[in-house]
C-alpha cells in the first residue's frame, strides 16, 4: 500500500510537513501567527488528500455512488473547519466563509482560469447551454439564500416577532437541502452528461484499493479535525496581533485554504483549453456551498446551542450580500455569452482584489 | 343559446355554485371567513367567463382587435377587484396584489410550468430570441415600474416637497400607459408573428355567437363586481381573524384567484412540450401587469379620493421591490437560455414559497 | 489648409459662433442663463473637432496609435469640461457627469438607435457575441466602480477610520487604469476585430494633413478649455436662477453637451442597420467613462486640494447606483438577445426619460 501511495505524491504533498509543526506549535505555545499560519498551510494538502481518496473511491464505485460520493465530500475540507469553528462560537467567520468561498469561486477561481487560459490560448469559445443552465441554478440558489438577510436588512429597527429571522433562515435551509437532493436525483438519472454537483474527475484519481482509499480518507478527515482546532483556538491570538477581522479571515483565508487543491484543477483545464470543465468546477463548487454547506451548518450550529437565538442563521451584511449577488452575476453573464479572453479573466480577479480591499477596510 | 353554452361547460365552472353562497352568506352575516372564501372561489369560474368570452369575441373580431380586446381584458377580473378594494381605501392591498402577480406568473407559474413540462418531457427546449424580446422587454418595465419606489427609499427622512412621490408616480404610470399603447401599435403592425400582449389562445375558445359572448361577458364582468364587493368588504374581518396582513392577502391571494384558470393554461400547453408558449403567457401577463394594470389602477385611483395625497402611488416596499427584481432577472435567464428541466421549476417554485413565508411573516 | 478646412464643414459647425457671443457674454457680464446656455451651445462643435481631429491624425498614424489616440482622446471634452469643474470645486457637479454620461449612453443614445433604426429598418438582427463581450466587461467595470458607494452606504452611521473612503477611491481608480491598460494592449495585439476602446471611424474622417490635424487639435482644445471656463464660471449663479441642482445640471447636461456629436453618429449607423457598430459606441464609449475618465477625474483633484479629504472620491448617491446597474443590466440584455426592434428602443428612451424627471426633483 506504501509503494501506490508513494507513486502518486505531488508537490502538494510536502505541505504535509507543516501539520507535525502545528501540532508542536500548538503544544509548546509557539507565537500564535506562527502555528495558525502552519496549521493553514498543512491543511492545504489535507483536503486534496481527501479530494484524491474520494476521487479514488468513485472509481471504484461506479459513476451513481460515486457521484454522490463527491456531491457529500467535495467540500468535506471546509465543511469540517467551519463546523469545528462553529462549535468555538466563532459564527461571524464561519458565515463570511460561506460567501467568501461562493465569491473566491465565482470571481477569484474563474478569474484566473479566464486569464491564464486566455492568455495560452486566446479566445476561447464553448458550448454555452450547459454552462448557462448551471448559471441560472445558481442564481436561483443566491436568490433564495439571500431571502433572509434581506428581510432583516428592510425591516432592521421595526419591531419583529423574536426568532423570526432564525425561523426564516431554518425554513430557507430546509427548502435548499430538498433542491439539494432534487438535483442529485436530477443528475444521478440524467446520464446524458454529467451534472456540477456530482461532477467526478477521474482522470486526476490516484489507483488506490478501496482499502487504501478509506484509510486516507478516515485519516485526513481525522487531521483536518486536529489542524481545524488548532486553527481556530488559535483565530483570537491572530486577530489581535495582526489587526485583522474575524470577519476578514472568514471571508478570504478559509476559503481559499479548504478549496486551493480544487481551485488549481480548474485554472489547469483551462489552459488546456478545457473551458467548459473549468467553468463546472467553479460554478458546480459554489451550487455546493450554497445548497448543501450553508443549511447543513444551519442545521448542525443548532446541536452546539441551547437556544435557537444563538444558532446560525443566514443573515449577511448588505456589503456581503450586494458582492454575492454582483458575483453571481457576473459568472451568469461570463457563462451565457459562450465566449472569453483573459481581458475578462482579469476584470474578474480585478473585481476580487478590489472587494478584498473593502473587505479588509469593514469595521468588525 | 343554452344548449352551446352547455357544451362548452368545464370542470371549473361547477366552482360557479359558490356565487350563490358568497351572496347568501353576505346577506345573511354568515361568519366573515366563509363569505370570504366561497367569493374567493366564486371569483374563479367568473374570471375564466370573462376569459372564454374575449377569446369567443376575437375568433369573430379577427386578430386586430380580438387582440386589443385581450390587451385590455386580459386581466379584467383582478382589474376590477383591485379598483372595488382602490375605492373602499384598500390601498396596501391593491399595491401587493400588482407585485403579487408579476411574482406570481414569474415564479409560481413559470416554475409549474417547467416543473411539470420537465417531468413529462424531460429537457424541454425553445427558440430563445422571441422569449428573450419578451424578458428585455418585461425588465424594461420593471425598471420603469420601480423608480418611485427607489427614489422613495433612498431619500426616507429627508425633506421632500410635499406630494414629490405622488407627482412622480403619476409621471412614470404616464409613460406606462404610452409605452403600453406603442406596444399595442407594435404587435397590431408586426403581423409576423403574436405579441404577448395581444396573445389570443383562439383554439381553446368556445364556440359562441357574438351576442351570447357578449351577454356571457357582461353577465361575468356584473358577478366579478359583485363578488368582488363581497370579498373586500370582509378582508377587514378576515385580516383580524386568521391574524393575517391585508398586505398578506394581497400578494398571495388577490393574483391566485384573479389568475388561476390563465395560470393552469401555462402549465396545460408546458405539459404539451409547447414552452414558447408557456413562457408567453408568464411573461406576457406580467407585462400587462407592469405596464397596463398597475397605471390604470394609478388614474382611477384619483378618481375616487379628494386628494392627490390619498391616491394609489407606485411606492412599493423594498422586500417586494427586490423580489420583482429578482424575479424578472431569473425569468430573463430562464427564457435566454433556450433550455429548461424541471429542476429549474422546482427551484423557481421553492423561490416562491420562501418568498411566501418570508411575506408572512413581514409585519404589517 | 483653409481649403481643405472649408471642405469639410458640416452642419454642426456653425454652432461654433456661439463660441465668441459666449467670450463676449462672460466679458460684458451678460445675464449668466444667457452666458451658460451660449457656452454649452459652443461646447459642442469644439467637441466635435476634436474627435474629428483625432480621427484625422488615426487615419495618418496607422491603426495601433490611432486606437491609442482616440482610447485618450475619444472623451477629451468631457474630460475638459470636469477637470475645470473639479479645480472650481463642484465636486457634486463632476461626479454626477459620470454617472450621466454613462446613463445617457446606455439608455438615451442606445435607446435613439434602436427606436429610430427600428422604425427604419424593422426588426434588427447583429452578431450577438462581440456586444455580448463588451456587455460584460461594462459590467465588471460597473460592479468594481460602484464598490466604494456600497461600502460607504452600508456602513453610513458607523464610525469609520478617517479617510478609509478616499483611500477605497484610489485604489479602485488605480485598479481601473490598470484594467484600461491591459484593455488598449488587448485591443492593439487582437486585429482580428476593432475594440470599443480603440474604436476609430476612419470613414467619417476628414483628409486633413498631420500638420492640420495637429493645428485644429489643439485649437479646439484650447477653445474647450475657455468655454468651460466660462459655463462653469455660470454653474452657481444658473442654478439660483432656474432653480435647478448642480447634480441635474451635471447629470443631465453636462455627458450631453460633451458628446452629442458622438451621440448622432450612433443614431445614424443603426438608421443605415449597422447596430453592431452603433452598440460598440454606446458601450465603447459607457466603457472609456468608466475605466478611463473616472479614475482620471480621481487622480487629477488630488493635484487640485491640499487635503485628500476634499479629492474626488467615487461615492455616488444610491439613486444613482441603482439607476447605473439597471442601465447597464439593460444594455447587457439588449446586447445578448441578438435582435432589436423600435418598441425596446421608445422603452430605453422611456427609462431615461423617467429617471430625468426623478434627478429633476431629487433634492440637493
């Protein structure tokens, strides 16, 4: 089993030696920037290694379980930290890390796809209808995740039945997990061609036995449980030190550590020229978050509180919400005109630096 | 006479024995909640008469002004509910049921429609440009519709001259009412292919002589003011007793009734594969919503109110204004990308009843 | 060369006599409204000699440094009339003229071509691919321009670290210019087609000599600098006298003086049923304010103040963001059905009319 694991080792893999030092960091009080920093790069390589078992496990299993394979742990990385974040109380960064992967995704990932595929290949052209039909979902998901923090926006200062807002983000949480499962079904018995949110690559997968794949697969989940806590015992310390939000780490930094394995795949088949793919990824990856991460933290915040008023909901501030729904825009635009050049690609991540500076400029 | 009218009798008209019981109960004091459901329901074989009989005047008329008389009587029933609840002061509701319907037609209807097309034929496709005209056109009027309501908002707590929104509502139903007439002209002319403002369903219309259309007409238009009476008359007490908002009611009850028998058509010829037409009827009734209805309830409101101050303005909340919005952008996604399945549907549908229960709960 | 000169006059240019009566006005202290009205009456053919110029001069020079040319000059009598405002200190008047100029392209000059191409030419059809790419990057340019006001808005009435505005406006301009830059160098290395920021008409181009072209250039410039001298000069004592804000003077008079030439040729191309090229100048030109212009404007008020505090920031009122989304939302739609007809073109015309009447009674 060594010997196949040993063959497939990346680049990535080396990150690896940074989890021994945040778990030494962690015990002998090391400078909390430091260990917060190791625990961030060691659970870079994690979450691929769980990408690569599940991966793994889908070939062995065949297209229909394995595509729900991917669409339960495709986002397994992060799903873990936000819900190990949760547990700490830490709900502000955990729901800026909602929108923060949605915005990295739409904006930072296809961003760079368009640029540095763009800028290989020129204008690149592909079929639009499949990519718009994903844009139109997920529009339809922004537009129902966003109901409740746009009740709360215009009727802030009104007096409201208490626990309102959390009844409504339960109701919207509720009706995203059916859509979720609709989908699946959707594209479990559509054959025709594969669907974002069960979307396997199974070129990329290492031939691990089913054996050595639930081996890695219980053991990076098992690490990423260990580097999470390390991390977030840690999200007090860093922002005290280095003058930065909760809300500023939440928004850039977890998403871009649980997802930035994901994200390099889809700027590498869009330099192969593979746009359409790249575009699934990127859109298929944010359809997650918004359907099956966000409610499933919903639901899972209420099993770490007592009371319902200090669960999660799904109130986010108006700056958040107008980027998400520019984001979603954009994408919905980029995706429909079946055309892009790496002119695009960097209006795109220009648009993501520029919010990033705002971001870092709002007060906590 | 009768024996033509008995042949074309359908399933919807048995709900006509309910008219006999709203008038009973209305006079007799029976409990408000019943007289006011059995007028819901009587309201609903009343508008599919005022419907059929359009339709059986234009097969007579030919399409020129068989159009002009659908342009205009297409949406009678809730024109002439909405203007008996203008004049018994029922503003709040009269202003939800104009944003209930367009959402209405957009999300419930819309979303029936590709539900059940999906269902039975699985990806449904269609000739995007004509559904694409329509959807620019609807987001232009949209757009046109929504100015008070944000030069409203974005001023609240500055001084404005007095009778400021009054004045500007007036203006744009103006230019409402213009664009309508020049839409008329345009469809009247461009013989090329329908309008969905004139659209006529002449396949689907009875076989009546022009004088039994026209008394079935005038007889349908009498019970819909009756009806309607009845039914305003008791949303006072109804409000009180279900502990609902008039604004509730106005937004999902008054465009259901008004529209229910329009509204199964779009799901019937969905069904049928026929989704240009489907998306017509969505679309085209939404748009004599916006650029028809609302206006003309804007004028006729001055006539039953001494001061300008009291009359119907354009001033829409800011939920239902960033509902309208979103529903039109989703509608005009939908329709650009010639291409839809049922989970599309399902997804617009559940937008719809999140919407709803966020309704519900907004405070009065 | 007076030869060459007299050839080529146009109709337009006799308007250049109001220039001399708007000298001896300003000299003699003519009533301001006189004054003011003469200048802006002036203002337009200097404009136009400019743009003829610069054509002129791209014609000699070769396709890459005319596309060079007309990028930085194709709005210079804009950027003239601004920067004189700006050293005046009517900061409200300058930022207005940005979001003015943009709406008046979007939605007046498009709106004219489609209504008076439609008329002409009917229904009318263009590649939808080419508009739909410059559609997008108008968005983006769009959504990054409008980050600073919605960090501002959403954040109004919290206590915000000093300056934090202002430095948002700078590095969003500084952004902008960057993205301009990459723009113009993929617009001069693509040849396979013109880019709507390199744009140039080399039909309509006079056959002037370099030596000509250089001499009317920067005659015209000159006198562009003296008019607004004078019309900014009038702005406070005009406002005073007819009651009108500096925000509507600079939202609706200011983008029409400073490009109404620009404005007819448009109109004219989709009267001849090119609306490819007749969209490429709406949203070319829409493109240059957003990424060039304003950011320009940005840069060159910190010459003008002591203090950063008073600069030019890239705050816009809310009514205004609104009304730039919707427009270009339109234009983005407009732009990717494909097909245009005269009823869209009375709507966009329709919308502009009605914001017009909006920013009328907007209060100071």
């Amino acid at each position: 089993m060594l010997k196949t694991l040993r063959k497939s080792i990346k680049l990535v893999h080396y990150l690896l030696l940074a989890f021994p030092l945040a778990i030494a960091g962690s015990l002998l009080d090391w400078p909390p920037v430091f260990v917060f920093a190791v625990a961030c790069v060691a659970l870079i390589p994690l979450a691929e290694l769980i990408g690569e078992a599940t991966e793994a496990l889908a070939v062995v299993t065949g297209p229909k379980i394995g595509g729900l394979l991917n669409a339960t742990l495709g986002n397994a990385a992060e799903l873990i930290i936000t819900i190990v974040a949760i547990r700490a109380g830490l709900l502000d960064l955990v729901k800026a890390s909602i929108t923060g992967s949605i915005l990295g995704n739409l904006l930072l990932v296809m961003g760079a796809s368009l640029l540095f595929g763009g800028l290989k290949n020129g204008r690149q052209r592909f079929s639009r209808e499949h990519a718009a039909t994903n844009a139109t979902m997920l529009v339809l998901a922004i537009v129902a995740l966003s109901v409740p923090s746009i009740f709360n926006h215009t009727l802030e200062g009104e007096t409201l039945p208490a626990l309102t807002i959390e009844y409504i983000s339960l109701g919207v949480a509720g009706v995203m997990i059916v859509l979720y499962g609709l989908g699946l079904f959707y594209s479990l018995r559509v054959s025709e061609h594969e669907s974002p949110l069960t979307h396997t690559d199974q070129a990329a997968a290492p031939h691990w036995s089913p054996r050595t794949a639930g081996i890695v697969l219980a053991a990076a989940t098992a690490a990423v449980v260990w580097a999470s806590e390390i991390l977030v015992h840690e999200v007090e310390a860093v922002t005290a030190a280095l003058g930065l939000s909760e809300f500023f780490l939440g928004i850039i930094l977890i998403p871009i550590i649980g997802n930035v394995a994901e994200h390099l795949v889809a700027v590498e088949v869009a330099v192969k020229n593979q746009m359409e793919l790249s575009l699934e990824i990127a859109l298929g990856s944010s359809l997650q978050i918004a359907l099956f991460v966000a409610p499933v933290l919903v639901f899972v915040s209420l099993g770490f509180t007592q009371s319902l008023e200090h669960s999660l909901n799904l109130v986010f501030n108006q700056f958040e919400l107008l980027a998400l729904v520019a984001a979603v825009l954009i994408s919905a635009l980029v995706a429909s005109d079946g055309e892009t050049n790496w002119l695009e690609g960097a209006q795109l991540t220009a648009v993501y630096l520029i919010l990033g500076v705002a971001f870092f400029f709002l007060p906590a």
